[in-house]
C-alpha cells in the first residue's frame, strides 16, 4: 500500500492579508523619503560662519641673519634702519668655535639709520642682527677693490634657491651658508644649467659647519657655465644662504665688471619685483632666474 500525503490548499484570504501587508511598508517607507526631502529643503543649506579676521600686530623682536664674509684687506658695514618706534638692536658675530659671541648694543632712533663698520677679523665672519622695540632693517655691504651690498635674511631655511651665478673666464663665483647653530648643517647643491638641472656626488652631503659661514667656490663644481642657479636643499638642520659674483675679464676681453651679492629666495614665486635697476656709460643691466630643479619650467617674457 502507498501512503499519500495531502498539503492543504493556500487561503485566498490569508494570501490578500500579506500582500495588503506589504503595500503598507512600501507606502510608509515612501511617506518617510518624501518627509526627510521636505525637511532638507525647508532647512536650506548651512553655511558655516566664515572666521572672523585676527589682526595681527606689528613685530617687536626678530633678528637678521647676515650670511657674506669680507675676505682678507676688506672691510665690512652693517646698516640697520628703523621707520617709526625707537629700536634696539644687538649685533652678534659667531666665533669660529662657538656659537654666538659679544653683542654690541645700538639705538636706533624713528626714521634714522645706525651703521657699523667692521675690520680685520670682524669683517671676515657672519652676523646675526637680534632687534627688540620695532621692526629694523639690516643690508650688509662689502667694502674692498668692489663693492657689493646685499639685504639680509630674516630667517634661516631648508630650502636656498639663488639665480646669476657665472664660472666662464674672468669670472668666480661663491655660495655662502651662514649656519647660526652650534651643531652642523648637511646641504646638497643641486644646479640649474642651460642644458637642465644637475645632481652631482660630489655636491651631496657638504658640511656647513655650526657657529659660522662656510664658503664654496661654484667653479669646482660646475666650471665654464655662463649662466648658473643652485638649489640648496638642506638635508640636516637649517642654514641662511646667499651668493657672490666677482666679473673680471682678463686682457682686452669684453665684458662686465664689478662685483654682486645675490641673495637666496626660501621658495620660488610667479612674480619678481626688482626696486633699483641702472643703465648707462660703463653700465649694464638684465636679469637671470632659474627653475627649482623638480618644478615645471614657467613661460617666461621680458
């Protein structure tokens, strides 16, 4: 015998009950969309506060860092130069080994300018100008055979990028790390040719050592070049960089002469702006830049 086994059949009444069910979820999941919509768009969008300005005082103490160096028989000047408040100003000169040595405290009254002359030895090391009382500004000059003036740094950096150097004949070019710590600074120079940027091993992992500036001829590096930038990446610590050119033509070769400091920049910039420019009997003027090794080139006019 076979044993049959019967499901009872479906209710037609309890299939309608769950599909009635279910189209209440669907319309109340629906009237909760539609209310969430509705209450977005009557809240509108927030806007967060925008911060309000911090105004930001003028500075009371700061300090100038002065990285060129006179070489033997030359003298050099330090200028400093306040525009209102009555200023203080302390210039320091490192030792050759230890960090900072004897300050010579100057007023310097609104509106007027204190200047320094320094020989012999003085003349050949870096100094830090340390302000308090109001903003002061310090340009160092170099007096000998020729003349050369730069401002000084406000700060040290990782980062020293310098344009318009030049190793052909007649010519030498120095870069000067100023660093005003005890400990010593590591730098690799990395330079900007016509033909592109160079990395060379012998300028990786140079000393600049701590308490004062050390000084490295460009021409033992990259020699014959005209038109030379260099890049000084700081690998450890920090340092305040700054160039010098020397332009002397041998014999009847034409060309410039004279002397320049060039002064660093931390970082480049899209726009220059240059306050002095002359040109007449004896004179010329132009101007040089150069690309960060690992930017993009910019277009360039003038």
């Amino acid at each position: 015998m076979t044993a049959v086994r019967l499901a009872p059949a479906s209710d037609p009444g309890s299939d309608a009950r769950r599909r009635r069910r279910a189209l209440w979820v669907l319309a109340a999941a629906a009237a909760l969309v539609v209310a969430a919509v509705a209450v977005d768009a009557a809240a509108g969008t927030v806007t967060p506060p925008r911060p309000a300005p911090v105004r930001r005082e003028a500075a009371r103490a700061g300090t100038w860092y002065c990285p060129a160096v006179a070489r033997a028989g030359e003298r050099a000047v330090l200028t400093r130069r306040r525009r209102r408040r009555r200023a203080v100003a302390r210039g320091r000169r490192p030792l050759r080994a230890l960090g900072v040595a004897r300050g010579d405290v100057t007023t310097v009254e609104p509106g007027a300018a204190a200047t320094v002359a320094l020989e012999g030895d003085d003349a050949r090391h870096p100094v830090a100008v340390r302000w308090s009382g109001g903003p002061v500004a310090a340009t160092w000059r170099v007096d000998g055979d020729r003349t050369a003036a730069a401002p000084c740094e406000p700060t040290p950096a990782a980062t020293w990028h310098i344009p318009g150097f030049d190793t052909t004949l007649g010519s030498r070019s120095r870069l000067h790390l100023f660093n005003p710590f005890p400990t010593d600074a590591v730098v690799r120079l990395v330079f900007a040719t016509p033909a592109g940027p160079v990395r060379l091993v012998l300028s990786d992992n140079l000393v600049a050592a701590g308490g004062r500036t050390t000084t490295f001829n460009l021409a033992r590096f990259q020699p014959e070049i005209p038109d030379l930038g260099v890049t000084v990446e700081v690998l450890t610590g920090r340092v305040v960089a700054q160039g010098e050119l020397l332009a002397d033509p041998p014999g009847d070769i034409p060309g410039t002469t004279g002397r320049a400091l060039l002064p660093g920049a931390p970082e480049p910039s899209l726009t220059w702006y240059a306050p002095y420019a002359q040109q007449g009997d004896g004179t010329s003027r132009g101007w040089r830049c150069s690309t960060p090794p690992t930017a993009r080139p910019p277009s360039r006019s003038g």
